[in-house]
C-alpha cells in the first residue's frame, strides 16, 4: 500500500501479460484462420490503442478503476458482478496459458537438445530409447510442472507485495527489449535477403478456418458465403494477442504522481511495444519460416522457429534459439505475476464494495499485503493448470472469451457514463463532435460496436471459449451474489466494507528513524474523514521525493480520552481506520507516498508540537477547527510549542479552510512579512536620513534595528503608554486589530511578542 512505481514499472507490467502473447498468438491464429494471420494480428494491435485509451479515460475518472468499478458505476451492481466474473476467467487463464507456453519452449529446446545428443553418441543409455534415438520429454506434462513452480514463485513474490514483482517484471522486459530489437533486424534482413513475399492479404477466399475454429458454425457456409463474417470471424480468433489492457487500470492505483501524465506515458511505451513485438514477430515469422514446419513444429513455439531459420551460420543461430528461449521463459512466466496482480486488483475492488467478505482483505502480518486473496488467485490457477494438462490450444481458445467481454463491458460502461456524466474528465478518447451543445463520443461509440460484434462472433465460433468461459463466469457470479447478501445480513451498513485494514505496530518513541523519514519533512493532521482538505493541500504542493509527509492523528488517552493499546493489540478504532482510509485514497489519487503515524494524546496541541519536533518536520498542516478560529488556533499551537524545554526546532503552522484557503503561522524567531505601507515608510526615512552628511552609508536594516532597539527601550521605560500607543495604532484602520491580537508565542525573546498572520496570497 502506497508504494507507488513509476511508468516504465507501470509498462512493464502490463507487457509481461501482452507482450507475452507475441510467443504464442501468432501459432494459435494461423492455426485457426490461415496463413493470412499475421495481418489480423497486427490490426489487433492497431486496434489496441483505441481500447487502451478506452482504459485511460476510465483511469482518468477513478484512481481505483478497472471493469467492475467502471460498469457498476454505469450499469450498477448486476452488471458490474458479470463483467467481472468474465474478467476473472480472463485473469485465471492469464498465469496457465502464459506458464505453460513458457514450458513448451523450455521442453521444445532440451528435447532438441537431445536429439543432437543422441545423433553424436552423448548420451548415456539411460536417455536412449534407441541405438541413436533419445527419449523425449512429455511436452505438455513437462510444460505443466514448469508452470506449476512458476507460480508457486510469482505467488510469493507477491504475497511480498508491488514493489517485489514490478521490480522482476522491469528486469524481464529489459532482457526482452535486447532480444526484441535483435530478431526485428535480424528479421527484416533476412526477408530481405530471401526477398520474402508477405503472407497472402486478409481477404475471404484467403481464409482457412480449421474445424474448432468453426465451433458452432462447423457444417454450415456463413463463414465463406458472407466476407464480412468471415473477416469478423478472423479478427476474433486473433484477439487474445491483445490481452493484459485490464492490468492497466488495475496498476494505476499504483503510479506515481502525476498519475494522469505517467499513465498516458505507460499506455504509449505499452503501444509502441506490443505493435512493434507481437505484430511484426507473428508477420515475420510467416515471411521467414517453411510452411511445412511453422505449425506442425513451431506452433507453440513460433519465436523459436524463427530463430532457427534466420540467414546466418547454424551456430548463431543456435546460440540466439537459446536466448530466446531463455527470454521466452521469462517475460511468460512474468507473464503470471500480471495475473496474480490483476486478479489481485480486481477482487480487492469487489471486496472494498462489500461483494466478497472482508476476510480477504486483512493483510499479511510482515508484508501488509493482501495475501489471502493472492491466495485464493494461485489455487485457481494451479488447479486450471491440472485440469488443462498444459495444452496450449484449450488454454489459448477459453482464454479469448474473458479478453473480449471484459473490453466490451467497459466500453459499454464508458459510453453510459458520457451521458449520465457530463462534466469535464482529465482525458476523453478523441473524436467528439458536438451537435446543438450534445457531444456524440464517436470514438468511443466505435471502438464499442468493434468490441461487440467481435465478442458475439465468438460466442458462435469459439466452442470451447464459450462453454467453459459461461460455466466458469456463472459460478463466480454466484459466488459474489451469495457473498453479497451474506455480507449484507452481517452488516448492515455496506459502506463500512469501504475501510482499509491496518496493522497498529507499536514504538516506545516517534522519532524519523521510526518512520524512515528525512529531516525537514510535512506533519499532517487528519482529523474528520469527511475533511482532507489540508492533505490534498500539502500533497498538491510537495514533493515527495525530496520531502516526506506524515499523517498525524491523536488518540486522547486519560482524562476524558479512551486509554491506550496495549501494544500487541494490532486493530485502530473505526473512526482511526476510517480516518486513514480516507488518507491512503487521497495519498493514491496524487500518487503520491504517506507514512501513517497515531500516538497518544493528553492534550491534543501539545503531542501535535511534540510530535513535529520529535520528527524535524519544517511544516505542519492542519484543518480549520470547528470550534476555533485559525487565530486562535494558532495560537495554542504557539503556546504548546513555547512551554517545550530547549532545543525545540522551528517550523511553520499551515491552516487549510474546507475550501481549500491557508493561513501560515511562522513559529520562533522568524522574519515578519511587512506590508507596502511599512516597507514605503522604512524606504522614505532612509532617503531623507541618508541625505545628512555622514550617513552616505546607511542601509534600511539599520532604520528597523534602531527603530525596534528604540521601541524595547521605550518599552522597558514606560510600559502602559507604549501598550497604549501600540492599541491606538491597531485601531486607527492602518491595520487590523485582528492581526495584532494573532497570539503565536515565539522564542524570540522573553517579552510576549505575538506572530504576524499572512494567507497564500501573502497578506498580513
């Protein structure tokens, strides 16, 4: 929680999921559509960028976003509950499809291993089956075992939390790029040098359906009889080449600040990414390797193929197969961690909306993540990895079902939400015309009806996708509907599921080695949940890279106050919880990182002073009080600050109105802020003391030093008529008698000097 990556972490991610797809896409297509293929990929791809940014209006308006939040938002709870079981099905097959492929390349290239073995009499007899034949590995059994311990390894890594597995998932897509740029040039040199022809152009008579792509259409003429079905037809069967755009929404809570601006930059590195690897690779593979062995021998492993009929001398090319299979491995297997962190993002959604129990969200005890849904994800995929044996095809078919209906649903969602809300969005998807002051979301209304028509095609031409992904969608809808309604017998008040959980850790004293924090850093208080308006100041205004924050709020212990913990217990009270909720959804929608701090309270100005001083803070923001005004309050903070023994640092005291105003307070000695009036009259007494002889050298500094060295002296001498002087002047209009009652204590001397009172826009 509130360990937010940046863009290229954010890219990273989702590529591990869609640029995976590049390794298997292109094999399961061309099998099930013809050698045209690779083109119907690289539409796909093209595609993509109008569904992502689909997903990026969508994040524009929830930081917490995603199908579910977005559909139940336009289409409410119903809906939102089936789109969401669809996802899942998605998500679960994400890990499996992407593992298992991972194995086939890992078995393909030690079975081949093998072979070569046996041929030059390496082999001891034991691996012989005979005289020069090797026995060979199981493909989709040993492909299963593989996926099974990548799993186990990705569900650790995230039990550990976001910072653990985006970090992996960076590190794949560098050593990926290396071998993305390689087999591109590689590539394009060697069709060159063949003169290579294009694969065949993505019209109906070159469209070669196999039997289970025909589903249930098989027997009947629609798919030949009308082109433009059998094009749609294609199209669908291409489609889990853009999967992974989910993960997207899912780890913009994540991002770092500016959220909008890294978001929009995650999406064109996703982009350019995926275009340039998924649609060339499958294009060039057709252009490069035979057809007599492309599908019957590299259909699950198209890259490989490719590796081994490049132009150039055997053993390069076999030490490059080898790297790409070591490079397969891995962005497949980071391809699991998508999942297990989508899926995660999802359920944690319908859990906060009081649709799976609350049990799922407590967090891990050491690592605070939410391990128990991370759990619940890995046994469904495992389970899914048993039950498919690690055929690549079944998984690839069912797959494409959740990939298609999740974009549909959030289209149709997106498009809702444009008429039920018409205000102004951080991004809109281009091309809308306005029509008598009504905006048509042509765009959007287009990027929908492609959505649609394709995920209904399927539902006729994908068999396998259609049954196991209804079955697999219904069960998990009954499961959130009965979860549902027993969560709401338990508790009546749905709302209260929206708390975050945390774990209270206990410290003897709060120093910034306790929190991890830089000297000079911001203290907030947060006192009401339904007003964060000095969080938002402060995140709005700071710098967190440079400049820690720390939400403060106080526990009143003894007198009048409930008493303290005991250490080991681990839970807040609802309204701390509730209070800190609010903090973390704050703190997500700048993207930006807060500590959370409770400690014990007497009286609540002085363990708010003691706390700034204990952490060096340079600022503390506060809310407006209700029962004070700003003066007022700041003067007991003043007060609070001025009993504490020395040494005590100095630090500002900002106050935030609801709507967003301040007021700063400066604490100690400090450099008042003098207005026009006063800065005109030290000017014109130094022009005209200056014009006598011998003061040629007189500065402003020395008018204010002798006219405050006047003043004490005065003071000193006649007390009641300087105090009656100073009340005059304050009531003459020159200035308001409110700013010279502001009674800030300071350190500055022992008489009670009273602080100057200025706003953002710098007015005393």
């Amino acid at each position: 929680m509130l360990t937010f990556i940046s863009f290229w972490r954010a890219a990273a991610v989702v590529l591990n999921d869609l640029g995976s797809s590049a390794f298997y896409a292109g094999g399961i297509a061309e099998e099930s559509v013809g050698k045209s293929a690779p083109w119907f990929i690289l539409g796909v791809m093209v595609f993509a960028f109008s569904v992502r940014k689909v997903y990026i209006e969508s994040c524009s308006m929830f930081t917490r976003g995603g199908v579910y939040r977005v559909v139940k938002e336009a289409l409410g709870g119903t809906f939102a509950k089936v789109s969401v079981s669809a996802l899942m099905f998605d998500y679960i097959l994400t890990g499996p499809i992407s593992g298992v492929s991972a194995g086939q390349y890992i078995t393909g290239l030690l079975n081949e291993l093998l072979q070569v073995g046996a041929i030059h009499n390496w082999l001891p007899p034991a691996l012989l089956q005979s005289a020069h034949a090797a026995r060979q590995l199981p493909v989709d059994g040993t492909s299963a075992v593989f996926c099974v311990l990548v799993t186990i390894f990705y569900w650790w890594e995230n039990i550990k939390g976001i910072k653990e597995s985006t970090g992996k998932a960076l590190e794949v897509m560098k050593i990926t790029t290396v071998m993305v740029v390689i087999i591109i040039v590689w590539g394009i040199y060697t069709a060159l040098s063949r003169h290579a022809s294009f694969p065949p152009p993505p019209i109906p008579s070159n469209l070669h359906f196999s039997h289970d792509a025909l589903g249930f259409l098989a027997g009947t003429h629609l798919a030949t009889t009308l082109g433009l079905f059998g094009i749609i037809m294609a199209f669908g069967h291409s489609v889990l080449a853009m999967s992974g755009e989910e993960t997207l929404a899912q780890v913009n809570r994540e991002i770092e600040h500016p959220k909008l601006k890294n978001l929009k930059r995650a999406a064109t590195v996703i982009a350019i990414y995926s275009f340039s690897f998924t649609g060339l690779v499958s294009l060039l593979a057709v252009m490069i390797i035979p057809d007599a062995v492309r599908i019957p021998i590299y259909r699950d492993n198209i890259i490989s193929g490719l590796a081994m009929y490049m132009a150039g001398p055997i053993t390069l090319r076999i030490i490059f197969r080898v790297f790409v299979v070591v490079v397969g491995f891995l962005i497949l297997s980071g391809a699991v961690n998508t999942s297990l962190l989508g899926s995660t993002g999802v359920l944690m959604r319908i859990a906060e909306d009081g649709v799976l129990s609350d049990w799922f969200r407590k967090p891990h005890r050491r690592f605070g993540t939410s391990y128990r849904i991370v759990n619940l994800v890995a046994v469904l995929q495992l389970f899914t990895i048993i039950v498919t044996r690690g055929n690549v095809i079944v998984l690839g078919e069912a797959y494409a079902f959740g990939v298609i209906w999740s974009f549909t649903f959030n289209a149709l969602a997106m498009l809702v939400l444009r008429w039920k809300y018409q205000g102004e969005r951080g991004w809109k998807v281009p091309i809308n015309l306005k029509i008598n002051g009504r905006e048509i979301p042509l765009g959007l209304l287009s990027v929908f009806c492609v959505l649609l028509t394709t995920a209904v095609t399927n539902l006729f031409t994908k068999s396998v996708a259609t049954v196991s992904g209804i079955v697999f969608s219904l069960v998990f809808f009954i499961i959130f509907t009965i979860s549902e309604r027993q969560n709401a017998r338990r508790q009546h008040d749905t709302a209260l599921q929206m708390k975050e959980h945390f774990q209270l850790e206990h410290e003897e004293d709060i120093g910034r080695e306790n929190l991890q924090i830089k000297r000079g850093g911001v203290l907030v208080t947060l006192s009401d949940p339904t007003r964060a308006s000095a969080l938002k100041w402060a995140l709005a205004r700071s710098n967190t890279d440079e400049q820690d924050i720390v939400v403060l709020t106080a526990r009143m212990v003894g007198t009048g106050g409930s008493e303290y913990l005991d250490p080991s217990e681990q839970s807040f009270s609802e309204h701390e919880q509730m209070l800190f909720t609010k903090a973390v959804s704050v703190a997500e929608s700048f993207g930006k990182h807060i500590s959370l701090l409770v400690v014990p309270a007497a009286e609540i100005f002085t363990a708010l002073v003691r706390t700034a001083v204990s952490l060096e803070v340079a600022l503390v923001v506060s809310g407006l009080a209700s029962t004070m005004t700003a003066t007022e309050q700041a003067y007991q903070i003043g007060h609070a600050w001025e009993i504490l023994p020395e040494p005590k640092q100095q630090f500002t005291y900002v106050i935030v109105t609801p709507d967003g105003q301040a007021q700063t307070f400066h604490l100690g000695a400090h450099a008042p802020t003098l207005n026009a009036d006063d800065v005109q009259l030290v000017h014109r007494l130094w022009l005209n003391i200056s014009r006598d002889p011998g003061f040629s050298e007189l500065h402003h500094s020395d008018i204010v030093t002798y006219a405050l060295t006047r003043l004490a002296s005065d003071y000193a001498r006649n007390k009641p008529e300087i105090l009656d002087e100073l009340r005059r002047t304050g009531c003459d209009g020159r200035r308001s008698v409110a700013t010279l009652r502001s009674p800030v204590p300071t350190a500055a001397a022992n008489m009670p000097m009273r602080a100057l009172r200025e706003n953002d826009r710098g007015d005393e």
